[in-house]
C-alpha cells in the first residue's frame, strides 16, 4: 500500500477552507458544518465505502458571525469567542470598561462592575473564564473581553487570538476574546458586539464502512470535522488519516478481515450549551445512543487527534491493556522509518473521544502529536493553519495507523492487574474467549474522573478528600490549606458562594447535561465554602468552633463512605461484572427534568 501526503494535503486544505467568520469556525449543527459532512460523506462515497451514512446528532449550535469590542472614536478590535456564549445581537453592548485582572472574587470585591463591561485577564489554568464569567454575571456585568497575558495558561504565540469551548454558565454574560497586545488600547466607554446565534439544531456524525472477509464486530476509526479557526491541525488532519487509510485500502484492494468503519465526528470541540461536559460529545453520543451495540462487540477503536506538526513526537493515548501491543508495532514501525521525531506511551484522557468510547468498554488509543509547546502558543488560535503540518510525516503516520487497524489487538490485562493491586483491588484470571466481555466490565466500572475532569480510577477524588480532611482536623493550624484542595474547593477563594454552588450543582453523574462526564462518576466533594471563609478569618464569616470541626467530620464520614463504595464497585467491575451503559437524556430540544 502507498499513503499520499498529496492527498492528505488536499483533505486539509478543503476542511480549512470552511467557516463561518473570515478567519475559520466550523461548528456542530451549523451550515459550514453541513458543508463540511457533505465534503466527508461524498470523499467516503467515491472512495468506494459502503452504507456511507449521516448520523444525526442533536446538538446546540454555535454560530461565531462577528465578534469585535468598538472604542468611542470608531476603532474596532478583532474578536472571537468561546463555543455556546450568548450573543449580545448586531446592535452590541455599551458600557464602561473596567480592569479585574484575573476576575476573582478577592480583585471583584474591590470595584463596582455592575452594568459594565469587565476586562478579565486568564491569567491561570484553573481559574476558567466560564469560572470568571459566573462571577462577574452575579455581580451585574453587561459583558466581558477577555486575554491571556504574557505567562498565561494559553494563546502565548505574538499575535494569538485564541478560543475554546464556552462550558458557559446561563447566568453568565456575553464575552469576546481578543490579543493581549491589543488590551492597553482599551479605556474608556466601549461597544461588545457578538454576533453568535445558539439554538438547538443536528450535527452529523459520518460513518462509511469497508466490508471484511469474515463475521463478527468491526474494527473503528475516527476522527473530528468540528474545529476552530481552520483548525488544519486540529482536528483537519484526523479527517484526512481516516480519508486516507479508506483510500489505499480501496485502492490496494484490501479486504480485512473485519469490517472496519470509519468516522468523522462532530463535536469534539463543543456540542452542548450549559453543560460542564460540552467537549467530546458527538463520540458520546454515537456509543451510548447510535451504536451501543459497539460498547460490547468493537475489538479496537483508533481515535486520530491533530497529528503530523513539523519535528512533533508521535503520542499514543493506550490503557494498560493495549501498551504491549502498541509498543510492538511502534518499535517496528520506527524499524521501518515512520517514526521520524520519535514516540511515547501516555495515559488516556478525557480531553480526546477514546475517552467516552473507553468509558463505555470499548478497547481504543488516542494518537497525535500535540506537545505542550503548541498547546500554550497557538492551540485554538488562528495559527492553526495549513502550513503547521508536515504531510509527508503525515503519511508515514498514517501507515502505522493501517497498520494497527490491520491486526487484532491482544489484550494484556497482567498490565491492568499490576495497576489495581496498588488500589488493593484484585484482578482475577481472565479465561480464555472471555477477554472482550472482561474489557468491557473493566471500561464501565474502572473508568473515573477526579473533581475537575482528569482521569482517575473511581475511588482517587474521594479517597484523597478523606485524607485531606483528616489533615485538616489533625492539624487545625493548616486545616485551610487541606481544605482548600478537597474537591473543587480550591475554587472558594475566587467564587462567592452562590456561584461556587451554581458551579458545584452542574458537576457529578445526576448534574443535568452531564453527558459523558456521567461515565465517570466524578465525586466533587463537599461545599466547604463557609468552613474556608470561617477558617480564613473573612468578613461576615462564623467564627470557628465546635460547629467547624462536627461539620469536617461529618464530611469526613461520608468521604470515607463514598471510597468504601467505589472500592466494592470497582471489585464487582474487575471480578467481571458489566455495569449497565447510561442512556442520553437532557438533549438539545428536550424539556429540562
């Protein structure tokens, strides 16, 4: 087989191509979405795959239009904003700018910002500008413009414009993003104008299949059509592997053994408006509601990230299961020369759809060749462009993708068991024909998320709170320090209590639009926002007493019993009981429970 750069170039170029603003957006249930299914479906089509289908998918759309914030004299500075923002209309907002550096309740407390227009810098990772945005709406701001200074989490490039998805809160208000070498132009009465429309619509999930030689369950690979800017790199270049290892298949003659399918996603990037799960939702959706019959049957799913950056190690996201496996064909494909800048092994995450498909018990590996360099200068930024790519390093990466998708992977669950003995949880022997059915056990039952989306085995999040809050009583002199990072938490010192509730009450399996989050059964831990403000002496506070410590340790209580009863489940899940697969429930267009 021979894999074309010259073709992979092509698929990017075309996908960059599409967008909504001048300078890109392609996002689920839009029309440059549509436009951008129809190319996919009509490649798969003339490629020669089979049942080539679009799956509908409800989603919240997101529609940039304009964006720009206006100084009194006329001047404009460009904008962009975050997916699932409200907009302000064409007519805008007008108000007084103020300066709130980070946003944080300690800056807020300090100024009056009620009925104007907040300049918020993202100065850290954590504290998001959804986080800051909560705030600032409670507090009465008519909308906000938001940059990441120099030394910020993200958009470091000169010049960066950067975007993400919203995971907005309803309460909060309109936002527009702009440079950092733009902010000291800003003074003064301004005009925010965010031309945005949010609505329920359909994204599309694309499927096209190549029929194998014999029976059973196919083989998947994906990757996600939605992007921002052109998003060339992320996530163009998934599109164009998947594109491309459906075209030398073809064209080599290639029959596999299973079927495999392939896909392009929607929604990756954002799909669901107010949901503090908004990302990797069309994956979701295709394994819970579309597909179930995959979460139990698919023997390997390759998810395909931005891949091909000039001089990029090669990533693979792998579970234990699957690292022997992937290591044997990486040591063999770099043999072979198509590992160039090197490769690693790294733990999944939710940030990238084997995620969900993980989660729901399906074995899979993410791969990319994002570093940590691009994600602080021009991840979701306008300089996502063609030109980032090497599509000759591409094809060679896609070679190694046939080849994976070409074999059956064998399943090490020796690696697994070696992890769970130092949780002192056991792993029986798997029987022989039984390994698919304990995967699926081990996917549904030992797939968790911590407090703030990571992954973690179930119990991590609440054990490390019981330990946390056993400190806190042991040493009552650091006992705010301990506190502070049980649970989300460490959000008290920025969020008043009404939005770090608002916030904590959207976080968990039973928060309304949890989506996938559900899968991972997050345990945010207690509100220990008035415990925190005692503790730290703030104004209005209760001063501590018995009261503080009967609180910690009721608190410690159920921490206690919460890691008890994860540790059972997580048992029940290695000693091969299949927990039931969720339902998808508080859709786009569906009344609220």
């Amino acid at each position: 087989m021979k894999f074309s750069g010259d073709y992979l170039e092509h698929v990017v170029s075309r996908l960059a191509a599409i967008g909504s603003h001048p300078l890109g957006f392609r996002v689920a249930g839009t029309p440059q979405e549509r436009a951008t299914v129809d190319f996919v479906a009509g490649e798969m089509r003339s490629l020669g795959l089979e049942h080539v289908t679009r799956e509908p998918v409800p989603v919240d759309g997101w529609r940039l239009e304009e964006a720009f914030v206006e100084l009194d004299d006329g001047t404009r500075v460009e904008g962009a904003s975050f997916g699932g923002v409200p907009d302000t209309g064409a007519r805008g907002v007008r108000g007084e700018l103020v300066r709130v550096g980070r946003g944080g309740r300690r800056q807020l407390d300090r100024l009056d910002v009620a009925g104007k227009i907040a300049l918020v810098e993202w100065q850290v990772a954590r504290l998001w500008p959804y986080h800051v945005g909560l705030e600032l709406g409670l507090r009465g701001a008519k909308a906000i413009v938001l940059y990441a200074p120099e030394g910020g989490p993200f958009y470091q490039s000169p010049g960066a414009l950067g975007t993400f998805d919203g995971i907005w809160h309803a309460e909060a208000p309109p936002c527009v993003t702009i440079r950092r070498e733009d902010a000291p132009k800003l003074a003064g009465r301004v005009r925010v104008v965010l031309r945005a429309p949010c609505r329920p619509s359909t994204g599309w999930n694309v499927v096209g299949e190549l029929p194998g030689s014999g029976r059973g369950a196919p083989q998947v690979v994906a990757g996600h059509h939605d992007g921002w800017f052109r998003a060339a790199f992320d996530d163009a270049t998934g599109v164009a592997v998947t594109l491309e290892l459906a075209r030398a298949f073809t064209e080599a003659g290639i029959r596999p053994c299973r079927t495999i399918v392939f896909v392009s996603h929607t929604a990756e990037e954002y799909g669901i408006a107010e949901s503090a799960y908004d990302w990797c939702y069309g994956a979701w959706y295709q394994v819970v509601a579309e597909h179930r019959e995959w979460t139990t049957t698919v023997p390997f799913y390759l998810n395909v990230e931005g891949s091909g950056s000039r001089g990029d190690v090669f990533t693979l996201d792998a579970p234990p299961e699957l690292r022997r496996w992937i290591s044997r064909h990486c040591r063999a494909a770099e043999r072979d020369g198509l590992l160039p800048h090197g490769w690693k092994l790294d733990r999944p995450n939710t940030w990238t759809e084997v995620w969900p498909f993980l989660a729901a018990g399906i074995p899979g590996i993410n791969v990319s060749t994002f570093t940590r360099d691009f994600n602080r200068t021009d991840y979701h930024t306008q300089f996502d462009t063609l030109e980032t790519v090497d599509f000759d390093y591409l094809a060679k990466l896609t070679e190694l993708c046939a080849r994976l998708l070409l074999d059956e992977p064998a399943l090490d669950f020796g690696a697994r068991a070696r992890e769970l003995r130092r949780h002192d949880v056991d792993l029986p022997d798997v029987e022989p024909g039984d390994e698919r059915r304990r995967f699926t056990a081990i996917g549904r039952g030992l797939h968790g998320i911590d407090a703030v989306d990571a992954p973690q085995y179930p119990h991590e999040q609440s054990l490390a709170d019981a330990e946390r809050l056993e400190r806190a009583l042991a040493e009552p002199e650091n006992a705010a320090s301990h506190l502070a990072r049980v649970g989300l938490n460490w959000l008290c010192a920025d969020l008043s209590h009404e939005a770090f509730r608002l916030e904590r009450a959207r976080r968990g399996s039973r928060a309304r639009r949890a989506c996938w989050g559900a899968m991972g059964d997050p345990d945010v831990g207690p509100d220990l926002w008035r415990e925190l403000a005692s503790l730290r002496g703030e104004p209005g506070a209760r001063e501590p007493g018995p009261w503080l410590e009967a609180s910690l340790r009721r608190h410690l209580d159920r921490a206690r019993g919460e890691t008890t009863r994860r540790l059972e489940r997580m048992q029940q899940a290695a000693a091969g009981r299949v927990f039931p697969l969720q339902r998808a429930r508080d859709l786009p267009g569906e009344s609220p429970r």
